[in-house]
C-alpha cells in the first residue's frame, strides 16, 4: 500500500507533524510518495510528484492542512477513485475534519477499515469546450470595482430566471456551508443528492435560493457585465464574456472522503458553527 502526502507548506508546525506522519506509516509498511516541496522541509523520503500527479499514484491520500489544501486535489481524487483524509491545521476545517491531535488514530481507523467513508458528489462544469470538476461550488461573480451584472438562468432547458446581482452560486450539498452559506444559502446535508442555487447580493427580493434534484443540469449565461469571473472551489477561475453559457450538472465520480468515528455531520455543525446552540 502506498500512501501520497499533500500539505500547506507554511502551515505553522508541519515540520512536526509531517515527522509524526512518516514516522505512523513506516512502522506499518505503508511507501509514501510526496508532492514536491514536501522534501524541502522535511526528511520523509519516498517518490515525488507535483501535486496534480500524486493522486494517482497512490492508494490513498493524506491532506494536511486547511479546507483550501483539500480542496485543491479533491477532483483529482475523485478522479483517480482513491479515498483521501484531511488532517486540519488551520481554524475552521469543514472538509478537514481530523483534528491534528487525532492524526494517528484516524489513521489507524481507516487501515483497519473501521473508518467512516463518505462518498460526496461534485459538480462538472462546461465551459468553452472544457470539462471540469469541484467539491464545493462553481461561482459567477463580477470583480470589487464592476456594476451589477444579469444572468440567464436554466433548468434543463428551461428559463427560470434573469438574475440581477452581483453574482451566483451552484453548490453541492458539501459546499452548502462555504460560500453559499455566507449569502444566505440553506445548509444541507452532504447524503442529499441535491444542487443548490444561491445569488449573490440580488438587486430583488424576490431572488431567492433554490435546491433542486441533482438529476437536472444549469445553465447560466452572461447577459450582461464587465469584469464577470467564473471560479471553482475558489481554487481555479477564468474570465467569462457576454453571451458565454456555463453549464452544470452532477459528475459521475463521488470523492470518498474519511471522517473519524464518532464525528457526524450534526456534531460539525455543532462545532464550527455553533448551530443548534
């Protein structure tokens, strides 16, 4: 078995906790590949990859970091079929949810296949002739300085809605509590097979969110506006012009996503959003 290593390189204290990483895997056998960088920093040795390679490279994969980490190699490992843990070293950490005091135990949990996994649907978008995949959300919005932008709204086919706003955001139910939670999206939970719509500051009050069955594809086209970016997960982004359709639909590979025993969704909740308090 082979394990891949990916991490935020100035996380404060990676140093140690990659020492603790390599040292948990070599005593059990376990090969290790890193993303390059990694053996700057660090004595683990082991094959190097860039961090679009390793993913598929490996059996399963270790993210030490922050959401962001995660989120920057969870299509890949989508892709590649391979089940992947994040180990928080940051504040929040909805997707990293192993606390880096329990590293080693949720490790030990998943090799002895008592671990938990979560298997969380993405999203493929099209756009220019080009297929791309997020965990989170796709998100159309106009830059700090633009005027108001509209967007041609479709459901299979169908208009629904000519948006005026600043933006709008198609998530999964993963990606609900992330940046469609903090314009007024609805929470759902990631076992809901379900694609949420959320504009962004709309110019109407009418303009509000909408979940509807994974089963159905959006498609959005720029109307109107100047300076309108089209970004993924918050990690990738290019710029969309009038007239341009983005369309979204729920891809067919699933990231399988450990979550350490006795961690469920509601305890999260609980947890980093204070929710039901």
């Amino acid at each position: 078995m082979k394990a891949g290593i990916v991490a935020k390189l100035h996380a404060m204290g990676i140093e140690n906790y990659l020492e603790r990483l390599g040292k948990f895997l070599k005593a059990r056998g376990i090969e290790i590949a890193v993303e390059d960088g990694i053996n700057q920093i660090s004595d683990l040795s082991g094959e190097t990859y860039t961090r679009g390679e390793i993913p598929f490279r490996v059996d399963f994969l270790v993210v030490l970091g922050g959401d962001g980490t995660l989120l920057s190699v969870a299509n890949l490992a989508a892709k590649a079929g391979i089940p992947l843990i994040g180990v928080n070293l940051g504040f929040l950490g909805f997707l990293t949810e192993t606390k880096k005091e329990e590293m080693e135990e949720a490790l030990k949990e998943f090799l002895s296949g008592k671990a938990s996994v979560d298997e969380r649907e993405l999203l493929e978008i099209s756009f220019r002739s080009k297929k791309s995949f997020a965990l989170n959300d796709a998100v159309i919005n106009k830059s700090a300085l633009a005027r108001i932008i509209t967007i041609r709204v479709g459901i299979n086919g169908e208009e629904i809605s000519r948006l005026r706003a600043d933006g709008i955001i198609v998530s999964t139910p993963t990606g609900s509590t992330g940046y469609s939670l903090s314009a007024a999206g609805p929470i759902v939970n990631p076992s809901v097979s379900a694609i949420l719509i959320t504009p962004i500051c709309p110019h109407a009050l009418t303009q509000r969110p909408i979940i509807i069955p994974s089963s159905l594809k959006v498609s959005l086209k720029l109307i109107s506006g100047e300076e309108v970016y089209l970004t993924l997960d918050g990690q990738r982004g290019e710029k969309v012009r009038e007239g341009e359709i983005v369309e979204i639909k729920r891809a067919t590979q699933k990231l399988k996503l450990i979550r350490p025993s006795g961690r469920t969704y509601y305890k999260m909740l609980r947890e980093k959003l204070g929710w039901g308090n």
